[in-house]
C-alpha cells in the first residue's frame, strides 16, 4: 500500500524549509529498525518505499553526498527538480531531525566507502539472517532503476564512440578491476586492438602517453576512487580521446573529468556494492557494439572459433560424423 503524500504549500521563503521539519510525521518504526547509520545506507532502505520525486533527490543526495555541508536543503531541491516540501518529507524520512542536522551528521562520517557504512552500526559485528531473495530483489531494484536513468542517447553515442574508435582501453581501478577483465572478455572477441590497463608492472604514465586521438578510455570506478582517476581522465581527453566513466552515483571530480558518465545504483542488503546494474551496462554495450559492426563482428567471430580450434585446450561438443 502507498503511503500518503504529504502537500505543503505556500512556502516563499528558502529558508522556512528548516522550520518545516518540525511539523513533519514521524516515519514508520519499520523504517527506523531496519535504518542504517550514512547516508547512503538510509537512502537504499527506503529507496523502492519512495515516490519519483524523492527518489530523484535522493540521487541528487547520493551524487553531491561528499560536498553536502556546501549547499542548501533549497539548492538540492532546485537541482533535483522537486519542491523545498518534496525535501523536507525526504530529510525526515531518512531519520534526521532537520538538514543542518543531517550535514552535521555527514560530515562526521568516517566510514564513507567503507563495507562498516552499510552496516547498522559500524562497531557492531554483521548480524541477522542472509537471504538469497532480498539480494536478488536489491539487484533486480538496481538494474531497473540504472537503465531507468541513462538517458538511450548516451548509450547510443558510446556504443557508436566504441565502434569508431581505434583503440579501446578499459581501465578498472580498485573494485572495477574485475569488472574491467569482464569488459574485455567480450570486446576482445568483437573488435581489434582492445587493451586493459593497468597492466601487470606497468605504470600509469607509460600506458596514459600511449592514448592518442581517436582512441575511447572506458574507465570503470566506484567508491573509493584512486584520486589520480580524474587527471587520467583529463589526460586522455587531452589527448584526443573520448571518456566514459562507469561508476556509482557518489563520483563528483572524475564525472566532471569524462565525456559521458553511466551512472549505477549499487545498493545492497550487504554491506558491500552490488555491481549487477554495472555488469548489465557493460552487457548492453557489448551487444550494441556488437550489432553496430555487423558484418565485421561475425567476421571476427569466425576468426577467433578458428583460432581456438588451432590454440585453446577448451571442451567443445563433438563435431557430428559423417556417413560415407
């Protein structure tokens, strides 16, 4: 069942926001329970519960979540499109008792990015049942909401920015290493020259001076980003090349730093990032890729199951026996 909107109207002055708190219901003690302490976690357990309008602030929440002390519950509702009332409901939903409170509480947290954020209570030890279903529900929420928010357009002009490009390189950082190699694995098999850094023993500076115009960095971080990420990124456009950043919503300097920004809702009941939006992303691209070369790419389909045939030890049905 939906809860009630709540209406407010007839507010002028920017700085009433704060006083409406106070006249605000309190949230359902089912909330509170299951209510994590940062931010972000109080966001993804109440997330599916909220309306359009909330759901976009809290995006805006999430992404400006590292500057948040710098501007107004007003200024993140202007930026997220909604109404000083639409902020002031979701502020106390997420269990703060005014936004100078909930600034004051952010700036103190000294588990950003860390797994103890997505925990209850960070010096308490992970507890309660593990269930299969809510994960599977928290994934599903995640990909529907990521693919909700990417505009077709950018998909279409990345897709067609991999496809043209001479080169591409895909650059995994700390937890977006593995989500790199995943990349790789299909864009090996659908174009030419597909390079992955960083690799092994080499440097940054060596691998960034070898990107040159016409090339595509498809760089994939989430929190807690390398600070080097947005001079990488600066670098290789710099150099000509066209960016895309694959990462979460939190990612603020290296977003400004890229051409095009595929932005991932990564909640969880975990306290780690789940990365099914980001893997589904990538899936996407590969068959937009794919289905863009055509010709091309069933031609190197062919080529490579030649290849394996001749090189890879690999288990492959047996081919049928002809009768004479």
């Amino acid at each position: 069942m939906r809860r009630p909107r709540l209406c407010y109207v007839g507010i002028r002055d920017p700085c009433a926001i704060v006083g409406e708190f106070s006249a605000l219901p309190s949230v359902t003690k089912a909330r509170n329970e299951h209510r994590a302490r940062s931010l972000e976690a109080r966001i993804y357990a109440i997330y599916s519960e909220l309306h359009p309008a909330e759901k976009r602030l809290a995006d805006v929440l999430l992404q400006y979540q590292m500057d948040l002390p710098s501007y107004t519950a007003g200024e993140l509702a202007e930026k997220a499109g909604v109404s000083k009332a639409t902020a002031a409901r979701l502020i106390r939903s997420l269990g703060y008792a005014t936004y100078p409170n909930a600034k004051r509480q952010i700036r103190a947290d000294q588990h950003w990015g860390s797994p103890r954020a997505g925990l209850v209570d960070p010096d308490q030890a992970p507890s309660g049942a593990v269930s299969l279903s809510r994960m599977v529900q928290a994934d599903i929420e995640n990909i529907r909401t990521t693919a909700e928010a990417v505009p077709e357009r950018v998909l279409a002009d990345v897709s067609q920015a991999i496809v043209s490009a001479r080169r591409l390189w895909i650059m995994g950082l700390r937890s977006g290493y593995g989500l790199a190699h995943h990349a790789a694995h299909y864009f090996t098999l659908i174009k030419d020259d597909v390079r992955v850094l960083p690799s092994g023993g080499a440097s940054h500076s060596h691998e960034i001076a070898s990107i040159t115009e016409g090339d595509v960095l498809l760089a994939i971080a989430f929190r807690r980003r390398p600070r080097v990420l947005p001079t990488i990124l600066t670098e290789a456009r710099a150099a000509g090349a066209t960016t895309v950043l694959i990462t979460d919503l939190s990612a603020a300097a290296s977003a400004k730093a890229s051409d095009y920004v595929l932005r991932c809702h990564c909640q969880s009941p975990m306290p780690f990032n789940s990365f099914a939006a980001a893997v589904t992303l990538i899936n996407y691209l590969a068959w937009s890729v794919t289905t863009l070369l055509g010709e091309e790419s069933l031609a190197r389909f062919r080529k490579i199951d030649r290849l394996v045939g001749l090189l890879d030890n690999v288990s492959t049905p047996p081919l049928p026996v002809r009768r004479k």
